[in-house]
C-alpha cells in the first residue's frame, strides 16, 4: 500500500503541560473567584442593581479618608521603626561578638512564628491600664489614677507592630550581614576610620537590597494588620481592614465593606509587586 493510501495518523496530544490544569483551578476557585465576588458587590447593590453612586460615596466618606489616613501612618511609623530596631539588633548581633548572639538571632525568630495578638496581650499586661508599670508608678507616688495611656492609642499600635514585624527586617539583613567581606572592614578600621564610618561606608551599601525588601514586607502586612489594632481598641484609629469589620459585620452594609476590601486589595498587590522587586534584586 503506498504512503499516500496510509491512514492518517491522531493529533498528539502534549499531556505534560496538563499539571498547570490543577493549580490553576485551585487559584481561580480559592482566590479569583472571590475576589470576582467582591469586585461585583463593590459595583452592585442588594437588589443586583448597579449602584455606581454608592460606591462613590463610600470613597469620599470621612470615615473612608480618615480610616486610610491612619492605615498609611501607622504602616509607615512602623515600618520605619521595624527598619531602625532591625538595622540595630542585626549590626550587634553581626558585628559585635558576644556569647549567645546566635541563640539571641534565633529567640528573636520565633517572633514570626506567634500570633500578632500575644505581643499585644503582653503589652497589655505591661503597659495596660492595670499593668506592671502603671501599678508601679501608682504605687510609688499614690496617684490615684494611671498616669500611662499610649497604649490605648496610635503610638500602642505602633509599638505592638514594631515588636512584631522587627523580626521581618532582621533576618534578610542577617543574611546580607554574612556576605559583606570582613577584610574590607578590617582594612578601613586599620586606616583609622572609625565604627560610623565603616557602618555607613561599606556595610550599608551592601545591606540596602535586604532592608528594602525587609522594609516593603513589613510594609504590606502593617498595611494589612487587623489584629493589633482590634485588640488594643484604640480610641479614634480606625485603619482600612478594621473599617471593612465594622461597614460589614456591625453595620451590615456589604457594598461599602466591599468597596474599601477593592482598595485594600489594591493597596496590597502594589506593595506585594515593590516587595517582589526588592527580593529579587536581593536575591540577584
């Protein structure tokens, strides 16, 4: 039988590009999807009309404005202080040698390991009304009241993020730490240059990839940090996810709460790419 008479033979099919199959459904079914959900409730109104006017007004309520306001504050007070207490703890901890700094690096890790709300909890024993320092100073000068409030305000949300997300900063700046030459360092201190100078001259540059991608991680979860500031129960500080919890769960209005968890969204997918950014220039 020649060629030409010879049946045709089936298409083959590439079955190995089939394993994007069943991560891709995950993706769409556990996240596009209900994403796709508050997208289209953010747009339509109860009766699945669309309600453009609405959303509008949520975006130019006070209560929106204050509540990102307050969000972009303290996200960049706190991030601002991770990066100092980070830079701080990772320069003793990497240059000054003393017993036990690998155990101290290490204690300070289980930090991102523990839920946000125990820092707070243990401010509040600290710090609270009825803490070990308020008791103390009440003690000792027979005041009447507790002299100590910030806790009970921006600054003790601050300091709650501060403590939680330093650890954020201080590992990746670990890691940058033990590639810098010690030669170098060496050499400068046998020039006569002094700590500062060395710090700032020939460790930081080699440290700036690291603290800009621990910076924009700690950047993005502060921005999306919800427990602190619910468990502190800060008196007129209202941050995005916690107005998404009052517009949805005590207000019951589900457009309003799904207009702001748009920007929200938003908000964090562009820190997350800055932060991809960052991470691959470390990595690179």
């Amino acid at each position: 039988m020649s060629d030409a008479a010879a049946p045709p033979r089936g298409v083959k099919v590439d079955l190995g590009a089939l394993w994007v199959a069943p991560p891709l459904i995950a993706l769409a079914v556990l996240f596009l999807y209900p994403l796709a959900l508050i997208a289209h409730a953010a747009v339509y109104d109860a009766t699945d009309v669309v309600n453009l006017p609405a959303a509008w007004a949520t975006l130019g309520s006070r209560a929106f404005v204050n509540a990102l306001f307050n969000t972009a504050e303290i996200a960049l007070a706190a991030t601002a202080g991770s990066l100092a207490l980070g830079l701080t703890l990772a320069l003793i901890i990497a240059f000054v040698p003393f017993p036990g700094a690998t155990f101290v690096a290490r204690l300070i890790d289980t930090f991102i390991a523990l839920p946000t709300f125990l820092a707070t909890l243990a401010f509040t024993f600290l710090y609270g009304s009825a803490g070990v320092l308020n008791g103390a100073l009440v003690q000792a000068f027979h005041l009447s009241d507790a002299p100590v409030h910030f806790l009970y305000s921006a600054w003790g949300v601050i300091l709650a993020e501060v403590t939680v997300y330093s650890p954020f900063v201080l590992r990746p700046l670990l890691a940058a730490f033990s590639q810098v030459d010690r030669g170098q360092i060496e050499a400068a201190s046998l020039l006569g240059a002094r700590p500062w100078r060395i710090v700032r001259q020939i460790i930081l540059p080699a440290a700036l990839p690291a603290a800009i991608a621990g910076g924009s991680l700690c950047l993005l979860l502060t921005v999306n940090e919800f427990g602190i500031v619910l468990f502190i129960g800060a008196k007129g500080v209202i941050t995005l996810p916690l107005l998404i919890y009052d517009k949805a769960i005590q207000e019951s209005d589900y457009q309003a709460a799904c207009v702001i968890a748009m920007v929200n969204v938003a908000l964090s997918l562009g820190l997350f790419g800055l932060y991809r950014v960052a991470a691959r220039r470390l990595g690179a």
